[in-house]
C-alpha cells in the first residue's frame, strides 16, 4: 500500500512492517503508539525505522494513519480522566497552585 509520510511515497506491506520491526526492541511509549506483534512501540520509532528518516520530519499521526490502514493496533494520546483536586478551603488560587506543584505549604 502506497502511503505519504512526511512528503515521501512508501510502498509498505503489512509484512514488510512486521520483518523491519522484528529484533528492533520498543522505547518506553509516552504517547501514541503502535501495536507490532506482540509488542507496543512509540509511534514515532516505528516511523523512524520504517521510512529511516529523522523523527522531526514526520508526524506521529502521518505514522499511526499508515499502520492503521495496514492494519496494525494503533493508540493515541491518554485520556486524562481524573478530575483536577478541588482546592482547599481558605487557600488562595496561588496557594492552591503552589500546593499542586509540590511547594510548602503557605509558602
């Protein structure tokens, strides 16, 4: 299949991903990413090694769109689904602010 990344046409085969990708051990994922048999890698290195371009030429979405249409698992951003802390009573908005990164309290 005939797919554009980062201005370049690739011929890529489901196939021909999975044999460039095997021995190639996955970075710690952080944001979207691609499933390649039985491992999860960070989207942009699955582009890297696939188009053997640099990672800054190329977004993560030109990646997952490809994969996707080979027909490869893909991931996206997490969802943050955890509601931000009410702010404590009697504490100011830079109070509060302060306290969620972590600074003394009443500092």
């Amino acid at each position: 299949m005939r797919c554009v990344i980062a201005r370049f046409p690739f011929d890529l085969t489901k196939n021909g991903v999975l044999e460039t990708m095997r021995g190639v051990k996955p970075e710690e994922v952080v944001g979207e990413s691609v499933i390649i048999g039985r491992r999860t890698y960070p989207a942009k290195q699955v582009g890297q090694v696939i188009t053997r371009q640099d990672r800054r030429d190329f977004s993560a979405a030109e990646v997952l769109r490809a994969m996707t249409k080979l027909g490869f698992t893909c991931r996206g951003l997490p969802q943050n689904t955890a509601p931000a802390p009410a702010p404590a009573p009697g504490l100011t908005a830079l109070q509060h602010a302060s306290a969620m990164l972590g600074a003394p309290a009443g500092a």
